[in-house]
C-alpha cells in the first residue's frame, strides 16, 4: 500500500524531504504546503481556538489526526487518542509526542473501539468528504454515536459547495444536487502516487440532514477560521 503523503510529512518533519509533496488533479499538479498545514503548534486563531476547545471534554478522538497538531495540544487536557490509517503519520505523531496515536480507519470506528469509549470527537482536516456520499456521511456519524456517550459532542470540517470560492478547489467536480459537490485529487511524492482521494462536499444543510436519524444534531457552524473562503466549522452534539 502506498504512503506518499504521510512518508512526505515524515521526511519533512525528520529534516529528511528533498522532493515537494505534490497535489494533482489530472494534469494539474501544484507543491502542496507541509509545514504550515500539518507540523505548526495549535494557533488559537487559525484553529478557532476557544470555539473549539470549549466544546471537547475527555476522553477525546482524533480523527485523522495527520500530524498531531490538535492531539499535541488536548492531550495536555485530557486522555487524546489520535487516529490516522497512514503508518508513517503514526510514526510522526509518536516522535512528536504524541501518547496515544493508533493506525485506524475513521470510517471502521466500530471494529476500532468499544461503545461509549470518548466523551467527544474531532476531525479536522475536511476528511469527512471521504464517506463519498450522504449514506456514507450518515454511516460514519452513526458509527461515531457508537463509540461516543450518550452526552458527546463533535467538531468536525468541510467545505462548503454553497460558496463561491469552493469552485477554485483544485479538483472541483460540480453535482447537480444542491448543497452538494465532488472534489478530485492525489498526492505523489519520491516516485510513489497515492491513490485518487474523491472526497463529497457537503453545506451545513446537507451535514444536518446526514446528521438526522444518527443521534446527532448540528448545534453550531463557525466560519471565523476560514477567512473568506468555503471552509466551515460544525459544532455537533448527541440528541
């Protein structure tokens, strides 16, 4: 199985990369960002800081966690167990510090973990687009219920198709249903290409809809992290 993605911020992260990252769609390819995205500290501005944190408690999920940005930050809180399905960001996030960083998919959470294992949840990274679809969507949130109490709460991200900027994605795929869109796109880097990732994009609107039947319900959206751009904040809580 390939890892082009996490082995790039492994090297990074070990003074080791001599090659960029690289971000393509077709033909279109662009040097995807490492340090700024993945390997900062958590800035209490561009990570909606008191939003955020305000609305976790522990045990805490990390899902998708990359390089452990978030994790580094909650653990010093309260028990933070990171979950990523590349094994060199596992790797990462343990030489980073990380006490509890775990190769998984964020979409098994029931094989992974126990019911009512964490009293709240994050996925921060719009890696949510991956369930690909609005059952999908549904799944994982019902997945998330499973494994979360009965009083957890969530955040989680996307992008907004509602948005005019979603359109300058790299990747962009339009869906004639509203409130909904397709984004295309791979990673490549030292002579090894990851398999295309084809995420959904879902609004707030479609996220409530998925959310019903789940046991969640959107209490939130924030939009002060993205600047002017699609991306948005969803605050979620057990009904």
């Amino acid at each position: 199985m390939t890892d082009a993605f996490g082995r790039a911020i492994r090297d990074h992260h070990r003074g080791e990369r001599t090659e960029p990252l690289r971000q393509g769609d077709g033909e279109e390819t662009r040097e995807h960002p490492i340090e700024a995205f993945y390997l900062t500290g958590f800035d209490r501005e561009s990570d909606a800081g008191p939003w955020l944190a305000s609305r976790l408690s522990g045990p805490l999920v990390d899902l998708g966690a990359g390089a452990g940005r978030h994790a580094l930050r909650f653990q010093e809180r309260f028990e933070t167990v990171a979950v990523e399905s590349s094994p060199a960001l596992v790797e990462t996030m343990r030489e980073r510090g990380v006490v509890d960083a775990r190769e998984a998919d964020m979409f098994a959470l029931r094989e992974a973990f126990e019911r009512d294992r964490f009293a709240s949840a994050i996925a921060i990274g719009t890696q949510i687009g991956l369930a690909g679809s609005m059952r999908g969507l549904s799944a994982f949130l019902g997945d998330l219920a499973f494994v979360t109490t009965p009083d957890a709460t969530a955040v989680v991200d996307c992008y907004d198709p509602d948005h005019p900027g979603a359109a300058d994605l790299l990747g962009y795929r339009e869906d004639p249903t509203p409130g909904l869109a397709g984004r295309v796109m791979w990673f490549a880097y030292d002579g090894e290409r990851d398999p295309t990732l084809r995420f959904t994009l879902f609004s707030p609107d479609r996220l409530r809809e998925a959310a019903s039947g789940t046991g969640w319900k959107v209490e939130a959206v924030d939009r002060s992290g993205s600047g002017e751009g699609p991306r948005y904040r969803a605050a979620l809580r057990k009904r």
